[in-house]
C-alpha cells in the first residue's frame, strides 16, 4: 500500500487551525492592551473604533471555526487570505492608536513572518507590498495617541505620576519590549509548529520518492527474475531427465545409497522448478490465484506446515498468542506467503539449531516476531535492509528480504529488525486484517 504525502490542502488545513489559535491570542492581547492603556494608565484613547475593530477580528475567528468544521480541503489562497485580514485588522488598529509611531507597529510583521514560513514565495511577496504600504500608510496617516495626562494621574492607577516622573519611564520604550517578547513568543512557537507542519509534508513526499524507487527495483528485480526462469527452466528439465534415467539404471539393491542420494537431488530439482514456476508467473496471475480472504489461525498454521515440508532438518517452534481473535480474517496472498517463508529461511540459515515464530492478533492487526539465535545483524546491514538488495549473503540476506519488506509495507504492514545482545535477530511483523462481519460464515 503506497502512503499518501502530506498535501498542500491538508497542509494549510493544518496552519489554518494555528493561525485560528494565534488569532485568539492576538484579541486576547489587544483587549489587555487597551484595558491597561486606557483603564490602567489613563491614556484616552478613543475606543469605539477599536472594540469595532475586534468585534470584526472575533467575528472572523468564529467563521474561521465553522470552516475548521467542514471537510473540504483549505486552500493556500484561502490561507493567504486570512492572513491578509489579520494585516488589514493590525493597520486599523494602529491608526487609531499613533500609527507608525506606536511600539506595536511592527506587529505587521507577523502575517509577513507566517506567510513566508507556510506559502509558496508569490505569496510572501503579495505579503510584503501588503504590509509595507500599509506601514508606509501608516507613517503620515494615523490618529495620534493623546498625551499622558500626568497631572490626573492618581495613585490609584498602576502607574503612579511619582514613579513616572521619579523615574523618567519611557512608556514607548515598554511597549516596544512589550511587543518584541510577545512577537518573539509567538514567532518561537506557532511560526515554528508551523514549519514543523511544512518539514513533515517534505518528509512523506521524501518517503513516497523512495518508495517508488524501491518498486522500480522490485519491478526490475521481477523481470530478472522471469528472464532467469526462462532461462534455467531447460537445464533444470535437461537434469530432471537424467536423473531419472540414472534412478532406472541404478533401480537395485547394491546401489541403495547411490540412489537414496539420488532421490534427494530429485527432490531439490522438483522444489527449484516449483519456485521457478512461481518467479515466471505474472504479478496480476500471482494476485488472482493466491489473493483470498482466510481465517488467520488457519493461514499461519498453512503456512508453518509448508515451511517445515521445505525445512524439516531445523526445529520451528510456533506460538499463538491467548487473546487471539477468531473472527479476524487476513488477506492470504501468496506473494506475503512467500515473504514470510523468505523470512523463516534467512533465519532458519544463521539458526539452523532452531528459529521461534509467535503470533499474536486482535481483530484490526496481527503481529509475527521471528526469532533465530545466530549472530545478529551488523550495523551497515541494518541500515540498507529493506531499502536495497544486500549483496553479502553472509548472514543469510539477500534480495529476497528485500523483496519482503516491499510486500510487507505494499499490504499496508511494517517490518522492523534488530539484535539481541545475547546473540540472535528478533524480526516484528504487524499486517492489517479483516473482520468479519456479523452474518458471515
């Protein structure tokens, strides 16, 4: 099963809730701004237009949430739009409150700072002439702020005209640090999840790339291995036949270990035209008559049978799981078959003492650990497994693990491998299953 990227849609479905947080946090500042500068400090500020404005600004952020409710996908350009809200929301409100002059005037940065971290490189410059004019609008048009009316100032407030004048406070100065540490705030955390939201669709497209390069490799590794059928099926016939006149030669009781010897090369050649017949067949064949739907107690106990036929000289020792679910049912196809049996092979070869098989399933996944007790997998193994053909075959890999982990993951599984430090490899298979549905049989 090939996993789909993280889209652009999802991607700015997922900054536009961010940006519905941010936006709660920014009223919520301008509110407590215009409290302490007006109620606090005594400034007296015309607040008419600006309850107005954040009337508007919450009345956006309530659509902005029925929107979050909907499952159509959120566009860039509806993103970009809402951003360009907040800017316009800013503007009007520095115009009423000292315009370029007041210390929150850079906060006009931040739709810029969003925009250029979320948006395509177009938008940021759509951003930046949006936001720049209106700065640059704001520079000569703007209403002042009134001054300070330090005479009315009584101690009552929470600054005192003893303390203002006693210390000389600059009241511009405190809201440009005001306005940086709640700007920096902000900057350090949503601007940042939402880059996080960028470098994870990044991610997933980096893995859909690489997975399609392994299935190239799996379709070309298909093609060698249909040519390689085609070409070793006339030896393999050519010997068959001698074998069987030499078995007819040496038919007598004077030659019974030569032709016990025999039976057993007979038996190998029988078991590699088996699995020629099998690599030759095609993907769609292959699907078609080993893709059916099966009780997963009995698939595995079909499948450990057959691997102990192919590999009776080493000890397979299988284990189910108490809370297995009996009306679980899995995809039983023969290309997992085969994947599974490659798996038991690799580590029937490093183990030929014995290799362990447990499973365990609910009804929504089933879970196979392999268990070999030969000398674990080195680091650079451990790296390339699953990604490329290991070429060393000297801890029993080779492409047909390879070829597993790309069956395994196209079901929608996972396989993951690591050693024991008591020597061995324990190998974790989890699959998807089926359920079955009430009335069923």
């Amino acid at each position: 099963m090939l996993h789909l990227p993280l889209n652009s849609s999802h991607a700015a479905g997922r900054n536009l809730r961010w940006l519905f947080v941010l936006r709660n946090l920014l009223i919520t500042a301008e509110i407590l701004i215009i409290l302490v500068t007006v109620y606090g400090i005594g400034i007296p500020l015309e607040t008419d237009p600006l309850w107005g404005v954040i009337a508007l600004m919450v009345a956006v952020n309530c659509l902005t949430w029925f929107r979050l409710q909907q499952t159509a996908a959120v566009t860039e350009l509806e993103l970009f739009a809402h951003l360009c809200l907040d800017a316009l929301g800013l503007a009007v409100m520095l115009y009423f409150t000292g315009g370029a002059t007041n210390p929150m005037a850079w906060f006009l940065l931040l739709p810029l700072i969003i925009t250029a971290t979320v948006l395509p490189q177009h938008y940021t410059w759509y951003m930046m002439l949006l936001t720049t004019g209106c700065y640059s609008i704001l520079i000569t048009h703007y209403q002042p702020v009134p001054p300070l009316p330090v005479a009315e100032i009584k101690d009552t407030h929470l600054l005192s005209p003893e303390y203002l004048n006693q210390r000389r406070f600059e009241l511009h100065t405190f809201g440009t640090w005001v306005g940086f540490v709640f700007s920096a705030g902000l900057v350090a955390y949503f601007v940042v999840e939402m880059a996080n939201t960028l470098r994870e669709r990044e991610r997933k497209l980096a893995e859909v790339r690489e997975q399609g390069l392994r299935d190239e490799r799996v379709v070309a590794l298909g093609t060698l291995a249909a040519g390689a059928a085609h070409e070793m099926g006339t030896p393999l016939a050519t010997m068959a036949i001698l074998l069987q006149e030499l078995l007819e030669e040496y038919g007598d009781k004077e030659h019974e270990d030569l032709r016990r010897h025999l039976m057993i090369f007979k038996d190998q050649i029988d078991r590699c035209k088996n699995a020629l017949s099998v690599m030759s067949a095609s993907a769609g064949h292959m699907r078609a008559e080993g893709g059916h739907v099966e009780e997963v107690r009995r698939y595995l106990e079909k499948l450990v049978g057959q691997w102990r036929q192919q590999r009776p000289e080493t000890r397979l020792k299988f284990q189910v799981g108490e809370e297995a679910d009996s009306q679980a049912l899995i995809l039983a196809e023969q290309t997992l078959s085969h994947a599974l049996i490659n798996i038991l092979n690799n580590a029937a070869d490093v183990s030929p003492e014995g290799v362990e098989l447990r499973a365990r399933w609910n009804r929504a996944r089933l879970e196979l650990v392999v268990i070999d007790h030969g000398p674990g997998i080195s680091p650079v193994l451990s790296e390339k497994l699953g990604k490329q053909p290991v070429v060393s075959r000297k801890q029993g890999l080779g492409v047909g693990l390879f070829l597993a982990y790309a069956t395994i993951e196209r079901l929608g599984g996972s396989i993951e491998m690591r050693s024991v430090p008591a020597g061995g490899t324990v190998i974790r298979i989890v699959l998807p299953l089926m359920v079955r549905e009430d009335g069923d049989e």
